[in-house]
C-alpha cells in the first residue's frame, strides 16, 4: 500500500508513537529479567524455534511455567517490532528530516539484532556474558528512543538552537558516560550474582570474581553519576536555561537515589527475585531520562511545520481541509 494513503499523523500522534516505542524497549528487559530471575531463560531450548521441530511450547519439554514466560518474552518482541514498524511509518509518512527518519529505522533494525543476539544466549547455554550483551543493547534502544521522542516534537523547519550551552552538554554527555559504566558493571554484579537464568547453567558459565568486590565497583559509578547529575542540575539552574531541562534532570536524581537504595536492598538481603525486575526497571527509566536531558541541550526551536513536523506534511494537511 502506498504511503499517500496512510493517515497524515499529526506531531501529537508522532510523539505518541515514540513513547510507546520508549516505553516498550525499556519494558522488554523488564520482562527479560523475570526470566532470568524465574530460571525461565532455558524454557525454550533452542532459536528461533521454542524448541527443535516447534516454533511454539512442546508439552513436557521443559516445565509449563518456564516455557510459558520465556516463550511469553518472546512473543513481546513482535509487540515492539510493530511499534517501531508503526513509528516509522508514520514518519517517514509526515515527511520528517533524515534525523528523525534514521532514529526509527535504528529502532526497528535494533530490535531484530536483539532478538539474534537473545537467540545466541540460548545457543551458549545462558553464560554470563551472552546475558549481558542481550541487557546491554536494549538499554541503547532505550537512548534511542529518547532521543526520538525529544527530536520528533521539534518542527523541522526550526532553528537548531543550543538551550543550554555547550559545557554543560558536555557535562551532560558525562553523565551518560557514568551511566554507561553503571549499566556495564550492573551486568557484571548480575553474572556473578545468583539469578543465571536457569537451574542447569553451570558455575563455570557464571562469571567468577567476587560479587561483594564488583558490587562496591558498580555502586561506585552510581555515585559517580549522581555527582554529576547533581552538578548538572545546579548548573542548568544558575544559566536561567529552558525550566524543563531542570525539572527534568531533578527526576533523574530522585530515580537514581531510588535505584540506589533498591540495589541496596538487594546487597543486603541476597537479591531478592521480586526486586530484580525493578531493578531493571529502574534502569530502563534513568536511561531514557538521561537521553531525554541530552538531548533538550540542541534543539529546533521555532519554524512554522508545527502540525506534521514538515513543511511538505503541513501543505498536504492544509490541501487536504
């Protein structure tokens, strides 16, 4: 079917899609951790089949449960895959600038080679670090994501403007980085830690370092972050920038100081199974909050294609009234 014949999607609908698609990539690790934390990681033992001869649950195969939830998992990726498909369209329907246009198509594409990536973890047997390659990538989908839902609100036709200056971009740039490290060694304390996935990964197939060593090296790079973001904060308030930047970022610091004592609950009770997945959650969260922070540093402010976001979208919707 012809793109004409789509609706023209507004901004506002735009946006929505991109929120969804933000909301969704995050979601997946979430329903990725209950897996792991389930011993469901093995309840389909092959990919892209569920198991060998059956792309769907084998009764008997492995316990119900745990084909139930990891075929569960994997069903959510068609979930996604529509929505980045319905992102894209959209955009590519209105007419956006290239930006916009490339930030879908990563998003689509991405998820695909997640899911190869996931079906590699399964083909290893669950080892630690094929888990924490799967992690790794959707937490940049995550950023992906936000920088789309910021950039897609952005008329194209507007003046690229920085709306706070360039140090602190810069600065902001740093907290990513932290975050970065944060998140690398998260899934570090997660191989050494006691959820593999599965009841029969071997202890070889874990990652063998001192889990009370690497925990105080991630908690580490919290705090890092947290500095940097506090700084951050003060700086945006004292340069008179955009308000939003700075309320923006105090919600970033409150869901870092939440992550922080949630990961504390977990040292100091042996990672409870219940609060992995708000772990994970956690994470999927300052992510996206620090991509939207980012990314409000440059922006495209003014221009007249305020309904579609193009100006070629913009005279077909007037055309068309």
């Amino acid at each position: 079917m012809p793109l004409q014949r789509l609706p023209l999607p507004t901004i506002r609908r735009q946006r929505l899609y991109a929120l969804l698609v933000l909301v969704a990539q995050a979601g997946i690790a979430v329903t990725g951790s209950i897996v792991r934390v389930t011993g469901s990681g093995l309840g389909c033992e092959t990919w892209p089949q569920c198991h060998p001869g059956s792309f769907t649950p084998v009764a008997g195969a492995a316990p119900a449960l745990h084909q139930a939830i990891e075929f569960g998992n994997r069903l959510l990726t068609f979930v996604l895959v529509a929505l980045t498909l319905l992102l894209f369209l959209a955009v590519v329907r209105a007419g956006r600038r290239r930006e916009i246009k490339v930030l879908a198509l990563i998003s689509g594409l991405g998820i695909i080679v997640q899911a190869v990536i996931g079906g590699v973890s399964v083909w290893v047997d669950l080892k630690w670090y094929a888990v924490a390659l799967h992690f790794l990538p959707s937490m940049l989908l995550v950023w992906i994501a936000g920088l789309a839902y910021v950039k897609v609100a952005e008329p194209d036709d507007g003046a690229v403007t920085r709306t706070y200056p360039p140090l602190l971009r810069r600065l902001a740039a740093l907290c990513a980085a932290a975050m970065t490290a944060t998140l690398i060694t998260g899934t570090m304390v997660t191989g050494a830690g006691p959820h593999a996935g599965d009841a029969t990964v071997a202890p070889e197939d874990r990652l063998n370092l001192p889990i009370v060593d690497l925990t105080h090296v991630h908690a580490g790079f919290m705090y890092l972050l947290l500095g940097l973001v506090i700084g951050l904060i003060f700086a945006l308030a004292v340069s008179e920038v955009d308000s939003a930047a700075v309320k923006l970022g105090a919600w970033l610091f409150a869901m870092i100081l939440i992550q922080g004592g949630v990961g504390m609950i977990q040292y100091w009770n042996d990672v409870p199974e219940a609060l992995v997945p708000v772990h994970v959650a956690g994470s999927g969260i300052v992510t996206g909050l620090t991509a939207v922070l980012f990314a409000l540093g440059l922006r495209r402010i003014g221009g007249a294609a305020t309904v579609t976001g193009s100006t070629a979208g913009d005279a077909e919707h007037a055309a068309a009234r």
